[in-house]
C-alpha cells in the first residue's frame, strides 16, 4: 500500500445487483454480437476494415445505448442524477458490453494478416461467442448447485439460444 493510500478505505466490493448487471450485459451484447458477426460472415464482399468498425461501432452503440438509458433512469427514479459511486459503479457494470467486441476484433486482426480467411474468422467469433453462452449456462447451473447434468442441460439450452439467433440471421439473410 502506498502513503497516498494509507488513509482511504478499501475499495468495496462490487455489490451482487453489479455483479448481476455485469453478466447480463455480457450475455445480451454476445446475443447482440452473434447477429453482426453472421450478417457480416454472410457477406462475401465485407472488407476487413468495415467487419472490425461494425464489430467495434456495435459494442460502442450499445454500451452508450445502456449507459444513457441508465442516467434517464436513475433521473426519473431517484429524482437525481447518479452520484460518482454509482457512476463507477455503472460504469463497471456495463465495461462487459464494450469487451464483446475484443474476440472478434482479434480474430479478423488475424484474418488481416494472413493467418485466416476473414470469412473462417467470423465464423470462428460466432462458434466463440455461442460457446461462451453455453458456458454461462453451464456455470450458472453450477452456482445455483445443480449437478452437472442439469448444468449441461442448462448450456444447451444457452448454446441453443444463440444458435437460434444465428439461424434466423441465416435464413434471413444479411
């Protein structure tokens, strides 16, 4: 601990509603990310450059989309604006929004140079991304203090979630 430190209060730990908040935004930016990254897959003319903006300007938009929804919201229920700590707090719980974009920027960095198909690497996303979803219901199951097999079912039925997203996107088209 530093001097400057010596006085301050430990920093708090995130509340449970934070913690909550913070998977929830995770789990809808993924759903959210899986429809772009099909739609852009499905693209045979998608550039590098225009799959790493949408990509980004998606988790963007929707993290200022939640951010703002969230200060009318405290206004308009608390009769005030959020405080510094509710801010941070906010701020924390909404960080998993933007971090949906970090794998799939990642894998069309490496389409760019050379090591894959940008095709291949947004398809490898969109497996990623429904992979994640079945995690998230697998370790739910599991927190909740289920057995692994009502855990596994739970993943499935997650994993089944977004494969349903990806699938209307499919017959839908782009």
């Amino acid at each position: 601990m530093s001097e400057s430190d010596a006085g301050r209060p430990p920093a708090a730990a995130p509340r449970p509603d934070t913690l909550v908040e913070r998977v929830k935004e995770r789990v809808y930016a993924t759903i959210t990310m899986l429809a772009v990254l099909v739609g852009l897959a499905q693209n045979t003319h998608t550039r590098y450059s225009t799959a790493a903006v949408f990509v980004a300007c998606t988790a963007l938009g929707l993290w200022l989309a939640t951010v703002v929804a969230d200060f009318q919201a405290h206004r308009v229920v608390h009769q005030r604006t959020p405080t510094r700590a509710e801010v941070r707090e906010l701020l924390y719980a909404t960080g998993p929004l933007l971090s949906s974009a970090v794998g799939p920027l990642v894998m069309i960095a490496l389409s760019a140079i050379g090591l894959l198909g940008l095709s291949t690497a947004l398809w490898i996303s969109v497996g990623v991304d429904v992979a994640s979803l079945a995690g998230w219901g697998f370790i739910g199951g599991r927190r909740m203090g289920n057995g692994v097999l009502p855990s596994v079912v739970a993943a499935v039925v997650d994993a089944a979630i977004g494969l349903g997203v990806v699938m209307v996107k499919v017959v839908a088209g782009h």
